[in-house]
C-alpha cells in the first residue's frame, strides 16, 4: 500500500529493476568548479557553431557591409549585426559552461539523507547510474552522466544539457541566432537588388561568381537556423509558461508538482522581475527567491544498496 505521504522523485524504477547497473564512482562535487562536459560529439558541434558564426561574420562584412559606398548603412547595419553576433556567442559559452543544475554525484549516503529531515513514511529514490538521491523532476543525463535538476534536453550544439540553472542562456542563445540569421537574409536580399542595379563588380570586392556563391551560402545557413532556433525558442517559452520540461512531456509524465503560472515561471527562468537582465547572457540568477531547490554538499559515508528507501516510521 503506498504511503500518502508525497514522494520525494518519481524515478524509472523499472529500469533499476531489470538489470543491476554499477554506480559511477562517487564524487563529492563542489559548485564553484568550471562545468565543462568532455563529450566528442558535443564539443565538435560546438565548434562547428562558432565557425558557423564566424562565417556569416565574414559574407556580411567583406561582401556586403565594406564594399557599399552608403556609409550609414554600412554602419548601422554592422553594429546591429554585430552587437547580436557578439550577445549570441556569450549566451552560447555561458550555456555551455554553466553547471545546469547537476545533483553531487555518491550522495546516497545514510548521512545525506538523514540530514535532509525527512518525513517519516517519506520515500526518495537512489539513482543507480550516478549514486545520487534525486531531487523532486530531475532526470540522469547519459552523457553528462550526472541527474540534472529540472532537465529539459541535452543539447549537443551547447555541449551541455538545458536545464534549471542555465535555460536562461539557451533561449538568449536560440533567440540572438535567430535575429542574426533574420537580418543576414534581409541584407543578402538587399545587396542582390545593389548588385543587380550595379556594376557585379563594384558591388563586392570578390568576383561575380565568389559573390553568388558566398551570399547563396549565407542565405542557406540563416534560412536553415532561422527556422530551427526559431522553433528551439518557441519550444523553450513554451516550456517554461507551462512548466514542463521537454523530457517530462516526452516521458509522459504526470505532473506531481505544483505547476506555476506562466509569468512567475519567467520570472523563475530569468532570475527576477522583467527587466534588461533578461536579456543579458552576463546576468546570473543569484536574485532567485526560491532556495528550495538547492543541493547542499553530501556527507561523506558510505553509498546505500537499496534505489527506494522509505523513512522508517517513528514508534
């Protein structure tokens, strides 16, 4: 019979219970070390961004912005281009190297859990990948390899997954991408109208055919991330309004928590009242309210064997 007392997670008990998984070792983390995920895929994906960027960097001041003889629109255009290139690229290496919200590996220790003061007939759940006592909607990530509070995804393109401490930056970064990607192909449709009234030769300081080929490139590159962080933007709003992560909704998962209206999980999200901040990828979220959610550092001791503990009721 189940206790009604609220449970502590809701874990995928019968995935410990098909199989005995060894337990990474145990590794009392502290929060002030530089998060970094050492993952192939991930840091080439990562690169791979940056070079994107870099390129569109290139097309739009070489080939469109230098060349022109209006020097207004040369400067206008190049700051606004650049400002948003410079804010997408800071939001992109705070989202990467900012911890997600990961739960300290080995604190499934006796010690842990009876310094959290639980209620007696309470339940919580051991991870069996990690050795960590998961907080209440916190996944394990396969590739980080640690239980990440309120994950959403993990997201190959930060390096990193996407969930309670750096969302913040993953919507700046899918934002700022896609306003960049909006103005480069405003600006190719622009420069194609130049080149077509012009000279193809004074309209770029490459040939005619080195100009097509660069400007249709960029115009492949900013139609194709234009849609997809479009989309990654819409699907994180919606996410955060609804508050339900994206592993949760694949998962099919019952809401067992108290779910938040949507503007209070703004608020959540980008660490206080709607201001600038928001908007800025070098604003933390130290000016959250709720501390409930914080992990302290595990005792040390000895891991526990059983995945389900259940606080003994007091006689």
């Amino acid at each position: 019979m189940r206790s009604p007392v609220p449970r502590f997670r809701d874990v995928e008990r019968q995935v410990a219970s098909l199989q005995p998984v060894q337990c990474d070792p145990p590794c009392h983390d502290r929060q002030n070390t530089m998060w970094f995920i050492r993952d192939a895929c991930g840091i080439v994906c990562a690169i791979i961004t940056w070079l994107l960027v870099m390129f569109a960097e290139f097309v739009v001041l070489f080939v469109m912005l230098l060349p022109t003889k209006n020097l207004t629109y040369s400067l206008v255009n190049g700051t606004i281009f650049n400002s948003l290139a410079f804010l997408a690229l800071a939001s992109h290496f705070r989202a990467m190297c900012t911890d997600p919200g990961a739960v300290p590996k080995g604190n499934a220790t006796k010690e842990y859990i009876e310094s959290l003061q639980l209620k007696p007939g309470q339940v919580v759940y051991k991870c069996p990948k990690c050795c960590s006592i998961k907080p209440d909607r916190a996944h394990h990530c396969s590739v980080c390899k640690r239980c990440i509070r309120k994950m959403d995804h993990h997201c190959p393109w930060v390096n990193n997954c996407v969930g309670e401490n750096n969302q913040k930056y993953f919507v700046l970064f899918t934002m700022y991408i896609a306003l960049i990607s909006l103005h480069a192909l405003i600006m190719v449709v622009f420069h194609f109208l130049y080149c077509f009234e012009d000279d193809w030769m004074k309209c770029s300081t490459f040939s005619p055919p080195a100009t097509v080929i660069l400007l249709i490139l960029l115009c492949f590159e900013g139609l194709l991330f234009l849609i997809f962080t479009s989309v990654m933007f819409g699907t994180q709003v919606h996410s955060i309004c609804t508050d339900e992560t994206g592993i949760e909704k694949l998962k099919g998962e019952i809401p067992r928590w108290e779910k938040i209206p949507c503007w209070e999980g703004m608020k959540e999200a980008f660490g206080g009242p709607l201001s600038l901040a928001w908007l800025s990828p070098f604003t933390d979220l130290s000016c959250r309210t709720d501390d409930s959610t914080s992990i302290p550092e595990a005792p040390q001791g000895e891991i526990i064997e059983e995945d389900v503990i259940e606080i003994p009721l007091r006689h």
